[in-house]
C-alpha cells in the first residue's frame, strides 16, 4: 500500500506540477481570512470577494473594528455570511489583542482563534509559512480512503495515517495534489475513471464512469490548466498554464 500510495503521489505530482493553494493571498493575515471563508464555497467564489474585503479592511486591526454589517455585505457571497463575519471578526480582534496584529506560525496559537480548526491552521501553516501540513479536507478524506490509505473518517486521525505514509516534505504538496485531483477528475458522486490520469493504480477504479468519452465529459476545472493528462504545455503555456478550457 505504502508503495502504491508514493507512486500515486509521483503520478499526480506529473499530472499538476503547478499544484497550489487556489485561494489568493499576499500575507498570511489574508490566508487566514481567505480560508475560513472557503468553507462551505468555492475557492473561486472567495477570490472574487476578498479583494474588495482586503481593501476595506486590510488588517486584522482594520477588521475587528468593522461594522460588522458592512462586513457582512462584503463577504455575504460566499454564504454563511453571518457566522463567518462573527469568525473574522473574533480571529482579527484575538490577533490584535493576542499577537500583536500578527498571524502566528504555531499550530497551538491558530487553532484557539475564533472560527479556526485544524484544517484552517494547517492551510495557513503550510502555505503562509513554509512549514508542512497535511490538510484534511472533504476532497483529500474522499480520495485518500478510495485509494485505501486510510479507512478513518476522522480528519485527525486520516491526518496522522497519511503523514506515517509520505516524508515530511511532501506533505504541503501532497496535499494540493490530491485537492486539485478531487476537484477535477475524482469527484464525489461521479468519478471521471475513464479519464483518470491514476486509474492503473487506483483500488476504486470504475466507482465512477468507466467510459472515456462520457468521463472527459465529467471533467470540472476551477482554473483551468491539463488536468486529466500528462502535462506537456505546449510552448505558450508557461509553468502556470492558462486555462484552455475556461473556467466553470
Ligand atoms: S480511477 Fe476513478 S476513483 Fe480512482 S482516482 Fe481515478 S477517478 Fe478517482
């Protein structure tokens, strides 16, 4: 299984070399807020809302002085507006009274901030701060047991079964491979096996549509680039490609 699990890993990381975190971002103050906001939304839907939130409000301190009906006409698109303005709210005046107006680097310190699991902290540490973090999300708790990595269903306990399997290293980018894998190919109720970069290794192949063409059909991108296929961008595609396919 361990062998299997690293090929796959390997393999993904062929497929989206140019794997990331899809939520936008310039510090970790605002990856913090991008990601509580990502629950229950797309990452696409917070990246269209945060640049007028930031520009309003582009600290913590600026934020825990919000009027939090303001607030919440910013950020209502990406729903559950009124519990996630009580969350910023909350975590922004804790960082200010807390931690001197700064996002801390310590998985202990994130998760006592309002409206901040584990997940969150893990998103912020791994990509804000360089420090590895498997992220559990509904994405990675799907393939990781469809792939037989796991069978908990617990996030802590997927979390600590997969960090035995990979170095250290990986984890960060692990984790945004098998995100972006779940969004685009193996999804929830219908996976697009048939066109599924990773179904020679894959112990849940033909859970989803088998057939090539009705599975390309399946495909869904946030961003665009290759998914599904070896990438070999073509010379107008820079490391980051562009979406050939557009969004949707
Ligand atoms: S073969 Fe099917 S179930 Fe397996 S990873 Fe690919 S899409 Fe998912």
């Amino acid at each position: 299984m361990v062998r299997r699990a690293r090929r796959i890993n390997r393999e993904l990381a062929e497929v989206y070399p140019y794997a990331h975190p899809e939520l936008d971002f310039r510090n970790p103050f605002e990856l913090l807020v991008a990601t509580v906001l990502s629950a229950q939304t797309t990452d696409l839907r917070v990246n269209q809302t945060t640049p007028a939130l930031f520009a309003a409000y582009p600290t913590p301190e600026d934020m825990a002085a919000a009027v939090p009906e303001e607030l919440e006409a910013i950020i209502r698109p990406t729903g559950f507006f009124r519990a996630k303005a009580r969350s910023l709210m909350g975590l922004s005046a804790a960082l200010r009274d807390d931690f001197g107006g700064e996002v801390p680097g310590r998985l202990k310190d994130l998760v006592k901030l309002p409206g901040v699991g584990r997940k969150t902290a893990n998103v912020v540490l791994g990509n804000a701060f360089g420090v590895p973090g498997i992220t559990v999300d509904t994405h990675f708790g799907r393939l990781v047991r469809r792939w037989k990595w796991t069978e908990q269903e617990d996030p802590e306990k997927v979390e600590a079964e997969i960090a035995a399997i990979f170095p250290k290293s990986e984890w960060t980018m692990l984790s945004h491979r098998v995100v972006f894998h779940g969004r685009r190919i193996c999804h929830s109720r219908k996976p697009a096996c048939g066109a599924c970069p990773i179904a020679a290794l894959c112990p849940a192949y033909g859970e989803g549509e088998t057939d090539p063409e009705k599975a390309k059909k399946l495909l869904k991108y946030e961003m665009g680039g290759h998914p599904g296929q070896r990438l070999s961008p073509p010379p107008d595609y820079p490391g980051s490609p562009a979406p050939p396919l557009g969004a949707g």
